[in-house]
C-alpha cells in the first residue's frame, strides 16, 4: 500500500460479479515469462488485477500449470510453447511495435487464454487490454484479439517546472516528480506509469518546454522560475535516469523537454548558432552524455523562438538548421527530436503565422524531426478549426499537440470532457479527403502528444471528471477511430459503479457543448479569457475586453475577418476546405466568426448572429445546471467523497458559467446595441 493516500483512477478493479468471477478463473494461475523489466510489470499487475476481481490471489507460475481450471499465458512466440500453438506466429510477428495478439485456444486439454506479443511493451498492453475486458464485466471466452496502435508516438508533456516543483497550466497541485529528492524513487511514480500504459502511452516528456523564462521577484532582481535546462546538467541526468527506469518497466521512454542555448547556458559556449562547429559538437557530446545515463532515452522537445525562449532566429537561421543540429546529435543514438510549431509574435492575426514560419521548410527537417503542432491555430481554445500545417507540409513528420489540462476550459473546476473536441480535430478533412487522424499516423516518428496537468492531489487531475480527459487522450492515442461514448462508457464503468455509468457518461458527453456555449457564444469566437500580467495569467475568468483582437466586435460587426479580405488564414488550408470557409454560408456556424466579421443581424437559420450568441450563452447555463442535476441523482449510488467532489464543482460551475454568460451577454449587447429578443439581457 502506498504511504501517501490517492486514487486508482480507472485502475480499480472492483470484484466482478458472481457469474463473470467463474467465467474469469482461467486467469487465477498465471504462467508469465520473466527477464525483461515489462515483465516484472505484467506478473505485478495481474496479481493486482486479478485479485480485485476474483478476490483471490492469482498463482504465478513459470511453466506451464496442471490446473483444471485452465491458465493465462503471457508471453511472446519464442519463449513459450504453449503461445506459439496457440496462436499464428507470422500474424504476431508481423505487429508493429506496441501491438499484441490475444486469443483463447486448449493446449494439451486445458483451457488457455494466451496474451503475446512480438516485444515486451506489446505484452505489458495485452495485459491491460484483458484487464480492461475483465472490469468492464466483458467476456473472455473465445477471444481472438489482433491490435496495433494507429499512432507510433502516444506521448504525454508534462509542463513541470523541475526544483520549483509548479506546473505550469497545472491544476492539480504540485508536480508529481520531487525533483529535489530524485534520484529517490516514490511508489507513485509507478502507479503513475501504470496509468499511462494502461491507455497505450509510450512516451513521457517530464519537465515543461518553458524551461528558462525570468521572473522578475523584486524590483530588481530576476530569477529564473523555470530551471528545466537544468536537467541535462549531471545532477538532472541522475534525476531524469530514475524516472526513466520506472517508465522503461512499462515499455514508455523519457524524454526531456531542452533550451535551445543550451551550450550557452550548462556549456561555457558564447554562442548556440546551430550552424557552429563547436554548437554541433556540443550537442553531438551532450547527447552522448545523456545515453549513458538513460540507454533508451527518447529524445529532446523544443519550443524555440516562442513566448521568450531562446531559438534559431536568434541566429537567422531556420528552424529547420535549429531542429537539424540537436537531430543529428541524437540520430546515431535513436533519438528523435520534436520541435514545437507553437511560434508567433506580434501580427495582426496570430493564427497565420505557424504556416508562414514552417510551410515554406517542409522537407528541409532531418528523418528524425517530428514537427509538433498544436490542435488549432491559436492556442488550445475551447473550439478552434484545425491547424493549416497538417494539410500543408506533407514531407515533414507531423504530430498533433493536444491539451488535456484545461487551461483554458475550465482548469481543475469546470467539467469539460474534451474527447468530442479531439475527435473533431482528428476527423477533421485535411484538404483532399485525408483526415487529420491519417496525417499523422502516416509514419513512424509521427503521433499525438497531449498536454498533461497531472500533480499530487489526491486524485492526480484535480477534477475527478478531469480523468476521464487522461484515459481518453490515450484511448484515442492507441486507436482515433473509437467513438466518444464508447471511451466516456468505459471509463465511468471501470471508475465508478456499474450503476452510474450511465448518468456519469452522459454528462461527460454533454459537458463541452455547454463549455463552448457559454465561453465562446458557440459560433467560433475565442480568447475572450482574461490573461492579465506575467505573474497573473489565469485564463479562467471572462474578460472579453481584454483582446479585441481576437473576436473583432465593434459596434457594426462580430467576428474576424480570415478571409481573402482579411488575413488570408482561410486560404492557407487547401481547397476545398478553403473554399467553404471563405464563404459566410458554406462555413460551419460554430467557426463562423472565426472566419468572418459580420453585421451583428446577420441572418442564420430563423435567427441572427447577435441573436444566436445570446441564446448559446443561455442555453450553456442551462445545460450546466442540468449536468448538476443529472449528477444529483448519484447520491447514495457512488462512494460520498467523489459524490461530494463533483457536486460541489459543480455548484461552482454554475456560478461560474453565469458569470461568463452574464459578461459575454452584456458585452454582446453594448456594442451591438441589439436587445436579446426575451429580455433576458439587462439594459443598462
Ligand atoms: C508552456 C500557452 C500557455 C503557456 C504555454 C504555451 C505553450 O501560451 O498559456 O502557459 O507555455 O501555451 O504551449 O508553449
């Protein structure tokens, strides 16, 4: 047991019922290989697993057991017998790495559930799969499994600030990882990778891409807050290798999120110009340092030339050379690197810049560059369309950046599941029938990375809703073609009671709308959070005045105009999506003031514009206060704490969405001078 009390998430493993108990028995003996560390990991879970669910401590065994009952077997081809008979050993051979084979067959007349895999990571998968089955209340007669990951790279960012022990957009209390005393390991850590892989992740950045931004403390003195470029000097090695050595045992690798001056600041260089001998070399001697201490180490994550951070403009170079040079470092070790599309500076419209700074070097990345985009062209907002890039650089590897933290929905308050969001960017039409999701699974070294703000709190995401946001991200991760209910069921059931599945899964489904509703008005608009000062960011409260920029409304219009008129972002996507959102009536009315400054009477279907805003405020209130009374009907059927947890967020949640409802309406109404048609806005 672990010392400090939190929670097992989806992990729970609740007793099964009497029935699936008999029909689950085959796995009470357990014959696993061991020798590699995922192993260690696959025997520990099936005993944790098993023994929730059948009550019962499985027997583990490493040959193969007389038991009438029949056995599990976990292994791959080539170390167990009983798996090559049991299953064809081309069909597993030929899996990518990740993939697994589950299947029951009889083996010298028992009956046998056979989990394999071509390699380690694939058996720690299998297990969680069959696991999985088994709290969901599945059977596990006659199973014949064949699963890839559609993504080669399922990766999480942390966004942690090593020694200061924040989390930057983090919602959850302090980071995870006590940087201090790392090298020491926590049993947390380890249930922490053990959620992870359980959804399919196999990699993890630890520490934030801001990894050196100065604070001013007093009037004159600036700190650094961020000292996360402090990891690739020796004390951080030690620290980053512990960590890896935990998440190595379930098949994920560690990367490190790196300053770009780098040789500057840990070196004694006077320059980090990618271009420079001694830089190259600084960077080919540095990765090798880091190699030895973490032999499967996964690569390093840029931001450059972002928000404050150091980058190649610093040299006039491209990011391509920026990129390149830490590329070839890592390329002779298997590194990989993934530098951040996330660039833009002071423009009358942020969103075109991404394009313009990368479209024009598609190509000119090395083979182990992967270009990480964010989902949408601004900055994680509660909609955005998707980025311009995906359909843009087809010679690049791309992988899609996602924010399960919500930063910008409601932090750690607000119930916002975010999967019908990410299942709208990954459908989303790149330009000649290919959807997103295709892009990036194109190859290896492509994928999908998404923001985590998991910390100590008790329940690891703040929220306890907010876990779901973390199984689906990895659901969708391993496999994009699952849909939103099926992964909001599956989580409420093996989180909560069978009872409450339902009414826990249909909230989540419904709680983005509402989200969307009463932040953005529903019809594309954005960024209307406030930001304040550097030390003040909070992007929580409603503060439309803050950036008329980004919602355009003056006492004529609503809306931004990215069209051909305007700031040409629309035509950067290829047709015929550029096409329909060039035109006010073939562009989807939730992105229409994205693409368009209109007349606030605009005529929509029976409404107008300012009319449609005022109505989705209103209609986001309610559907909160109905998500709160959809959650009362749960008292009495799931445990009193997470009753009480939600319930009482939810009350906040009320107040909270009337409170961007009342400030979006009212803005709405004194520039537009429009009243709402039911009186509900007050005149001033
Ligand atoms: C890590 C937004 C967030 C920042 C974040 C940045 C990024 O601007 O508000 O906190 O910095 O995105 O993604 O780099």
């Amino acid at each position: 047991m672990p010392l400090e009390a939190y929670d097992d998430c989806w992990l729970r493993y609740d007793r099964a019922d009497e029935n699936r108990q008999a029909s689950y028995r085959t796995c009470v003996n357990v014959y696993a290989s061991v020798g590699a560390p995922e192993l260690g990991a696959v025997r520990e879970e099936l005993r944790r697993g098993i023994s929730g669910l059948l009550g019962r401590e499985p027997h583990l065994w490493q040959h193969p057991p007389r038991s009438a009952d029949g056995f599990l077997a976990v292994g791959t081809p080539e170390e167990m017998e009983v798996v090559s008979d049991a299953v064809s050993v081309d069909t597993v051979q030929s899996l990518g790495d990740g993939g697994f084979h589950i299947r029951s067959a009889e083996w010298e007349g028992a009956d046998v559930v056979v989990v394999t895999a071509p390699t380690d990571r694939g058996l720690v998968y299998g297990t969680f799969h069959l696991l999985r089955r088994m709290s969901l209340g599945r059977s596990i007669d006659d199973l014949d499994i064949v699963e890839e990951p559609a993504n080669a790279e399922r990766i999480v960012d942390h966004w942690d600030n090593p020694y200061r022990r924040s989390v930057e957009r983090g919602y959850a209390g302090q980071s995870l990882f006590d940087w201090e005393r790392l090298p020491d390991l926590r049993e947390r850590y380890f249930d922490y990778a053990r959620l992870l892989a359980s959804v399919g992740i196999n990699g993890v950045v630890v520490n934030n891409v801001n990894t050196r931004i100065p604070a001013r403390e007093s009037a004159n003195e600036f700190v650094s807050r961020n000292a996360g470029w402090r990891l690739l000097e020796r004390d951080g090695l030690e620290k980053t290798a512990a960590l890896a050595s935990v998440f190595r045992r379930y098949g994920i690798r560690t990367y490190l999120s790196v300053n770009f001056a780098a040789p500057m600041l840990i070196g004694d260089l006077d320059t980090a110009d990618p271009l420079d001998d001694a830089v190259e070399e600084w960077w080919a001697r540095k990765a090798e340092g880091v190699y030895d201490a973490v032999p499967d180490f996964g690569g390093f994550l840029v931001k450059a030339d972002s928000e404050g951070q150091p980058g190649p403009y610093d040299y006039d170079r491209s990011h391509a050379e920026g990129a390149n040079v830490l590329a070839r470092a890592l390329e002779p070790h298997g590194g990989r690197v993934w530098w951040r599309a996330f660039v833009y500076s002071d423009h009358d419209d942020r969103a075109v810049q991404a394009y313009e700074a990368f479209e024009p070097i598609d190509g000119a990345f090395h083979e182990n560059v992967t270009l990480q985009i964010k989902n949408g062209p601004i900055d994680f907002q509660p909609r955005e369309p998707a980025s311009t890039l995906f359909g843009a650089m087809p010679a690049t590897n791309l992988s899609c950046e996602l924010q399960i933290t919500q930063e910008y929905t409601g932090q750690g308050v607000h119930c916002c599941c975010l999967v019908p969001q990410w299942k709208e960017i990954l459908e989303f039409d790149t330009g000649d029938g290919t959807p997103l999701k295709e892009v990036i699974a194109d190859s290896a070294g492509e994928g999908i990375v998404g923001v985590v703000g998991v910390g100590k709190d008790p329940n690891w995401t703040g929220h306890y809703l907010s876990q779901a946001n973390l199984y689906g991200y990895g659901r969708l991760a391993w496999n994009p073609d699952l849909d939103t209910e099926t992964i909001t069921d599956e989580w409420a059931r093996q989180t909560f009671d069978d009872d409450a599945t339902e009414t826990i899964s249909g909230v989540l489904l419904d709680s983005w709308d509402a989200v969307v509703d009463y932040e953005t008005g529903g019809l594309g608009l954005m960024h209307m959070m406030y930001n304040g000062s550097a030390r003040l960011e909070n992007h929580y409260d409603p503060s439309p005045h803050e950036w008329p920029g980004y919602h355009g409304a003056t006492e004529e219009e609503i809306g931004v105009d990215r069209t051909t008129t305007g700031s040409g972002y629309a035509a950067q996507y290829p047709d015929p999506v550029a096409e329909t959102y060039e035109d006010p009536e073939t562009c989807p009315e939730e992105l229409l003031l994205f693409f368009h400054s209109l007349p606030w009477e605009y005529e929509l279907d029976e409404t107008t514009v300012v009319q449609r805003l005022y109505d989705n405020c209103f209609d986001g209130v309610d559907a909160v206060r109905d998500l709160r009374a959809r959650w009362h009907s749960l008292e009495g059927v799931i445990d009193e704490q997470r009753y009480r947890h939600v319930a009482e967020r939810f009350d906040e949640q009320v107040v909270q969405s009337r409170r961007w409802r009342d400030t979006l309406v009212s803005f709405f109404y004194d520039h537009s001078g429009i009243p709402d048609e039911q009186g509900r806005v007050p005149r001033p």
